[in-house]
C-alpha cells in the first residue's frame, strides 16, 4: 500500500489521518508533512511522524498526498509545488459513512468528504473540494 503524506499538522490534518485510519485501519501507512520551519518537525501526530517539506521532496516512491488546509491560499501553494512531480496523486478521500449517489456524482481529485455527509444526486465536484463533518449537498449541485 502506497504512503499516504498528509500536509499539514493541525485540526483538519488530524481529521484526515483518522479517515485514512477509519477506512484503511492499521496498515494504513501515514506522514505528515510540515514546513521547513514548523514547531511539529521531530515530533508524533496521533503516532504518525511528521517530516519537513524539504525531506518530503527528497523522496522518489510513489505517493498518495492530501492537502490538509483550510486557507485555499495556501492550499494552491502547496498544490503548485507538487502538481509537476508524476509520482504524486491526489486521491479523493471519502469517509466510510458518507452516503452518496455513486451513479450521479463526479468528482475531480483531492477532495476530501468527511464522517456522515449525504450527497444526494446529479452533483458535480471540482477539485481540493473539502466537506466537512455532518453536511449535506442537495442535488442539481456543482
């Protein structure tokens, strides 16, 4: 199972490690990835080693990466940063308990769904898409 590098280290980051633990359950390999100068290098998340951006780059295996923050800002930062590497993918990652009409949803990549969100019908997502925990998406939505 390919690693799956989370970037950032703070609530939503966490949030998206206990997806990836909730659906995946122990074998889910994960890291977090701070910035060079972040107060989290050499430390745990949720048992989960966090390693800079600069170690992350050096890296040449297969990836599976998240973007774990709500500034869209710095998300299209970050996202810039990687979109030329061809050993990175940007899965969507959807919570186990999500109800959605698989039939009549599409979905870019990178996006993120939370624990018990309904996605009704005839909806349409972009990418880096990030629905939080106990929402609804009406239908005829893009």
């Amino acid at each position: 199972m390919k690693t799956k590098y989370i970037f950032g280290t703070k609530g939503f980051a966490k949030e998206v490690e206990f997806i990836l633990y909730d659906n995946l359950g122990e074998e889910a390999n994960v890291v977090f990835v701070a910035e060079n100068n972040s107060e989290d290098l050499g430390t745990t998340i949720n048992g989960r080693k966090v390693i800079s951006e600069q170690e992350f780059f050096t890296l040449n295996e297969e990836m599976e990466c998240f973007i774990a923050v709500g500034s869209p800002v710095v998300k299209q930062k970050i996202y810039s940063k990687l979109k030329n590497k061809s050993n990175i993918s940007f899965p969507n990652l959807v919570h186990k308990s999500v109800v959605f009409d698989n039939r009549f949803v599409s979905m870019g990549f990178g996006n993120i769904i939370c624990s018990h969100v309904s996605i009704t019908t005839n909806i349409t997502f972009g990418n880096f898409v990030h629905i939080n925990l106990n929402c609804t998406v009406g239908h005829d939505t893009t």
